[in-house]
C-alpha cells in the first residue's frame, strides 16, 4: 500500500484558471512597458552592505560551504554504500530525493546559481585534479584540452537530464540506497574526467544535467552577480573578471562582468567578485521576469534544453500519479514487457518528450503562417521557447513544494543515524504522522501553489507579448497558438496538481 498527498481542491483550481485568463487578457490587450532595470545592489544597503560585500570577496566563507558539503556527500556515499537497504530510513535516499532534489529547485528562485559554486561534484574534481582548494593553480593533472566543438553545446547535457529521470523513474534509484550513492560517485567521476581533459569547468558549462537545470532556471531567479557600477566596467582595460590574477583564476564559463546579461552560464564561483580590483562586482536583487522577458538571446540548444526541461518536470508529476502504475501495467501486458517494465516505461518517457516537442513546433509554425512572416523557423522557435521556462518552473516549483513540505519529517533521526543501522521499515502509521507533520500549513501549501501556477503563466504571457517584437514585430492575433500552448500546458499542471500524488518512499 502506497500512501499519497492530497491534490488541490476544485475551488482552488478554477480561482487559478480563472486568474489565469484575466491574466492572460491583461497581457496580451493592456500595452505595458518592458520590464524595468530597478534593482537593489546588496552592496548599497545600509549597515549590512559593506560587511557583507567584504565577507564575500574572501574565500573563505566559500570555502567553508563547500568542504561541509563535500562531508554531507560523502556521508550520502558511505550511507548509501554501507547502509540499511531501507530507502525510508537510509541518509542517502532522504536527503538526496526528498530533501536535496526539492529544496535545490526552490533555492534556485531565491539564490540563483550559488548552488554550483558550491557543488561538491565540481569542488572534489578541482581538488582532485586542480591540486589546489581554492584559487588559481599553477600545477595539476589536467591536459586543458579545448572541449571538441561538437560537444560546445547543451545537447550534452540535455541527454544526460533524460538519462537521469530515466534512472530515477523508470529504474527506481530513488528507492535504492546503494544505486543513489553509485550515481553520486559516478557523476564526480564524470567531473574528475571533464576536469583531467579539458580547461576550466567544461563539465559544469556543456555536461551536468543539475548545473544546466540550475542555470536555466536561474533566469527566473531574484539575484544575479552583476556590476555595482557599469561605467567603471565600461571603462575598464584589464578584465580581471576574465582574466583573472595572480592568485585568482580567470572565469571558468569565459564571461566578461560588464557585459553579462543572463545568468544561466553564472556558477557564482566568485572569481570575479574577488579578482576585480575596484571591488565592483556584487550580488543585487532584481525583477524575477526581467532577463527571460528581455535580456536572454535565444539560441537553438538552449530552446531545446528549455523545452525539454518542461517536458520532462511535466512527466515527473504524470509518474507520480496513482492512474500511471496500472497504465504501465497494462502497457507491459500488452507488448509482453515483463521484470521492471523499462521498456514501457522508456516508451512513455519517449512519447512524453515527442507529444511536447510536437505541440511547441507546431504551435510556433501556426504562428508564422498565421503572421505572414518568413523569417527562419529555427529563429522563431528559439524565440519563444523561452515561454517553456516559467511554465516549467513554476509547476516545478509547487511540486517540489509539495514534496519539502509534506516528506522532510525525521530528518533529524537520520542524522543520529544516517546508515539506518538496527531499524525497522516505516509502519503506515509512521508514514501517515509524518504525512502530517507539515512544515507549514495544509492552506498555506495550496495558496502557494496557487500563486506559482498563476505567476509563471503571467510571465509566459509577458514573453510572448515581448518576444514578439524580434521576430514577428506587430504581430498580434497571429500569437493566439503561442497563447493556446501555454494555457494548455498550465491548465495541465494543474490538472496534475489537483490529483493525490503518490509518496517519494
């Protein structure tokens, strides 16, 4: 017997599509103005500003973060590797699944990309080959080759994100103490190769599924790492936020501070906070929708990684579904898949990512034709591909929500016993008390939800309007099957939403 959470309630549900719609009219009727450059640079606030400023152009505090996450990996490691075979009661499936997966995603609309600049993955593969904790290194294993151009690209990391959910879905690693810790192992083998054979942080610019995922979404994010002052970016000769200096090491994703507009290839390493020698790079608060909206240039890897992102947070909640064990049931019946049923499992991820992908470029195509416009196809789909990326996280969000909120009770006895030893399985009970045991409140979950499912299609509705402007300049009611997409995909996450979800363990 599974145990699973409640969906929303029916009230809730037509209060969002409802807002959805007025939303949506407002948008697209009412002219508006491209989102504002107002932001709050954290170095210019009072009594806590400088202090603050200080305190992250040293390594220190970086440093620190990174070996405590380093001891939390590898006691997932030798937790997953050494422990109980009880995914409920081992360190390695809790913290990994139900608490790291869910709260990363969160954290990202909060603090952008500062999760990659302390990665453990990354901080064990520059130890490792690098020979240095922090700073510029003058010795090492690595050959600094240039990553092959084939490879410069996220298609790398896009199919290394399928790959994951197929592990995690369709295996069942999530279940599986021991494969959860060869997975963590094998991604910093991954890095420490990348690492060993080309320059700077190829793994975390082309390969990692995480990293790439973080950056995508870090285009939603309240923070970015930008200059105080860009006349003195402007006039500055050096670039030691590019070049770096004696003791600190150039920018690892090859980004110039004054000219940096977006933050998905941003791993908020700090490099440039600590080499610029006017002190004039800082972290500053700003629109959510402004560099989505406005400020990202599209490029076709990028479209495609936006919309399998979509694709694939859209099929993490149909798998969650009580209805989707017996379709993959009967599906194995009928085409004779027996044991895990991967095949049919890998036929409904297929299916999930063709049906997606399908209705996007179709719904791009419509608007071309409908608009008159022969521009190329490829520039208008990575255009608006960038409607995917709210609709993703915001569903993605409100069910990471769901799942931080109802399943991180017991957290605390994991950590007096993170191996599992000399315990027994979680009663029904047990799971129902923790089931109850909410971080927060049963309503306050549900408003929140709300809130994201509405916010993210405001956004998507902001980016047709303004996207339009590049590529189909005063198209108007030509846009209705770019508007038709994005009221489809959301009213089918809340659909999802509204149905009980079934339990991680």
């Amino acid at each position: 017997m599974t145990m699973t959470h409640p969906g929303l309630p029916i009230t809730w549900a037509l209060g969002i599509v409802i807002t959805m719609l007025l939303t949506g009219l407002g948008v697209m009727l009412i002219h508006r103005e491209t989102p504002h450059n107002r932001v709050i640079r954290l170095a210019h606030l009072p009594l806590i500003g400088i202090p603050l400023q200080r305190l992250l152009q040293r390594p220190w505090l970086q440093l620190g973060l990174k070996i405590f996450l380093v001891a939390v990996f590898l006691l997932i490691i030798a937790a997953g590797l050494y422990g109980t075979p009880m995914a409920e009661r081992n360190f390695a499936t809790v913290m990994t699944w139900n608490i790291w997966w869910a709260a990363l995603i969160i954290s990202i609309f909060f603090l952008g990309t500062t999760w990659c600049g302390v990665c453990p993955w990354d901080t064990l593969a520059s130890w490792l080959v690098r020979h240095r904790l922090w700073g510029r290194s003058t010795s090492g294993l690595s050959l600094n080759l240039k990553t092959p151009k084939v490879l410069r690209n996220l298609w790398p990391a896009l199919l290394l994100l399928i790959i994951l959910t197929w592990l995690e879905l369709g295996v069942g690693i999530t279940t599986n103490p021991k494969a959860t810790a060869s997975l963590a192992l094998l991604i910093v083998v991954l890095a420490v190769i990348s690492a060993a054979l080309y320059e700077d942080k190829a793994f975390c610019r082309f390969f990692c599924p995480v990293g790439r995922t973080v950056g995508a979404y870090s285009q939603l994010s309240l923070i970015e790492l930008r200059p105080i002052e860009p006349d003195i970016c402007a006039r500055c000769n050096t670039l030691e936020c590019y070049r770096g200096n004696k003791k600190i090491a150039p920018c690892p994703m090859h980004l110039v501070m004054g000219r940096l507009t977006q933050n998905t290839y941003c791993t908020a390493c700090g490099n440039c906070l600590q080499s610029c020698p006017e002190q004039n790079i800082h972290w500053q608060i700003r629109s959510p929708s402004r560099e989505v909206i406005r400020d990202a240039r599209p490029r076709w890897d990028e479209a495609w990684f936006m919309l399998g992102l979509l694709a694939l947070t859209s099929f993490h909640g149909i798998t969650m579904l009580p209805a989707w064990e017996s379709l993959m049931t009967g599906l194995a019946q009928q085409i004779g898949d027996s044991g895990n049923r991967l095949i049919s499992f890998s036929l409904g991820l297929g299916l999930n990512l063709a049906v997606l992908a399908a209705l996007f470029a179709l719904a791009v195509k419509l608007t071309q034709w409908l608009s008159g416009n022969r521009q190329d196809f490829r520039q208008i789909f990575s255009a608006f591909s960038f409607v995917a990326l709210p609709l993703a996280f915001a569903y993605h969000l409100a069910h990471n929500l769901n799942h931080l909120v109802r399943e991180s009770s017991g957290l605390t006895t994991l950590m007096i016993n993170p191996l599992g030893n000399d315990t027994q399985p979680l009663s029904m009970m047990e799971k129902h008390m923790g089931h109850l045991q909410m971080l927060i409140s049963q309503d306050s979950l549900i408003f929140l939800q709300a809130l994201l499912m509405v916010f993210g299609f405001w956004i998507a509705m902001r980016i047709i309007r303004h996207r339009r402007n590049g590529v189909l300049p005063g198209a108007t009611w030509s846009l209705l099957p770019m508007v038709f997409f994005a009221v489809l995909i959301n009213l089918f996450h809340v659909w999802i939403l509204m149905q009980p979800m079934v339990m991680r363990l």
